[in-house]
C-alpha cells in the first residue's frame, strides 16, 4: 500500500492519559502525599473530568503500587516504604548498569553531547525533584539508544517510586558519593569507556541508597530518642 499524500490526523492524548499524567506527577512531586486520602469526587472537581477515566487513572496507579484501594476503607496515595526504595534502587542498578555497558558504544556526538549538558545542569541543580528528574532523563540516553522495550518499561514502573522517596528526602541525595558517580559517568560517557560506565551507574544508584536509608535511620534514632526523653520526663 502506498503512503498517503496527505497529512495523517494523529489522535490527541486519551483522557485517561492525560489524567495519569496529572495524577502520577502529583503523587511523584508529593502535591499528593504519601498516605493521603482521595475521593473519586475529590479528583473530578480537581480534574475536571467524570469517574470512569478517573477510575481507570486510578486503577493504572494502584497496579504500580502508587495508589492503595482498599475495599470498606477508601482509596489513598501509598506510604512511602523505604524497603521497596532500596530494592528498586538496587534492580535499576543492575539493569541501568548493563544497558549503559551495551549503549556507550552505540552513542552518537549528538548523545554524547546531551548526557553533557544534563550532567552540567544536574550540577547545578539544588531541588530534589528536579535533580532527580534530569539524572532520569541522563539515564534514558542510554536507554533510547540501546532500544530494549523490557528496560524502557522498568523504568517506567520503578523509576516513579526512587523519585517520590527523593523528593520526600530532599538533601539526601547529594552526598559526595553520588555527585562523583555521575561525574564518573559522564566522563566514560565521553571516553567511550563502557566498563567504567557501567561501574559508575551501579555506584550512583548504590550510594543513592544507602544515603536515603541513612537518612531515614538517623530521622528514625532521634525520633526514639525524643520519645524516649519524653517518657523519662512523664
């Protein structure tokens, strides 16, 4: 069949696309905070649209363990589980370290160039979502160029709960060590150094764990510390 001549309508974004979008990013940015309860009625009047696309939103979300729905007791943003972050940290190493190995080889000027412009910008970024939000968008040059749909679709599960954990901890990834990965990276990157690639994208996402679940622990030994001064004094 030959290709038409003229221009082809391509469909607008689905509602209930659209409506995942809105929500996901407000669960990620923490505009929806962790534990929070929602109302099917709550979510029309914020966005403008009826149950049935709004349902679907919401189901999409619970699948990915963002969004709890609970029979008798409603529906609600999922805690934070700083478990869950540590595993997913730990798998995106494993499969972001091995698709940087098989992409740097593959990487064009133009690649090479944006991973150099995301590393400067991540540089000078403070706001925890945002940092987190670029070294997503670093990582995926690798990943669009190794062209694996099984990562690409990992990252689209995974990467929504490390970033809710590292806007709810802002500070806790800029430590030395993940700061160093990523100049690690990049200069690979550039240096096509596959191996040494790879070791720097496992060692970000290893130091980006363990400062988080250090930070959580430091939070969790005051907080019994606080409690336990309290009962003294009662």
């Amino acid at each position: 069949m030959p290709v038409p001549t003229t221009p082809a309508r391509m469909p607008r974004k689905l509602l209930r696309d659209q409506i995942f979008d809105s929500l996901l990013d407000a669960i990620v940015s923490g505009d929806l905070a962790a534990g929070e309860p929602i109302s099917d009625k709550q979510l029309e009047t914020w966005l403008g649209a009826s149950r049935t696309p709004i349902r679907e939103a919401v189901n999409r979300l619970a699948g990915m363990g963002l969004i709890e729905v609970a029979p008798q007791r409603g529906t609600r943003i999922a805690p934070l589980d700083s478990t869950r972050f540590a595993e997913e940290m730990e798998m995106l190493g494993v499969v972001y370290s091995a698709t940087v190995r098989e992409s740097v080889a593959l990487l064009t000027d133009e690649d090479r160039s944006q991973i150099r412009e995301l590393h400067d910008r991540v540089s000078r970024t403070e706001n925890a979502l945002e940092r987190a939000r670029i070294v997503d968008a670093l990582m995926s040059v690798f990943i669009d160029r190794y062209r694996n749909t099984h990562v690409q679709r990992i990252r689209e599960k995974s990467v929504p709960h490390v970033t809710r954990m590292i806007t709810a901890r802002p500070g806790a990834l800029d430590a030395t060590d993940t700061s160093a990965a990523l100049d690690a990276l990049a200069a690979a990157a550039a240096a096509g150094e596959a191996d040494a690639a790879a070791d720097a994208t496992r060692a970000y996402f290893t130091a980006g764990a363990a400062s988080v679940l250090a930070r959580d622990a430091a939070e969790a030994a005051a907080a019994a510390q606080t409690t336990a001064s309290e009962n003294e004094g009662a």
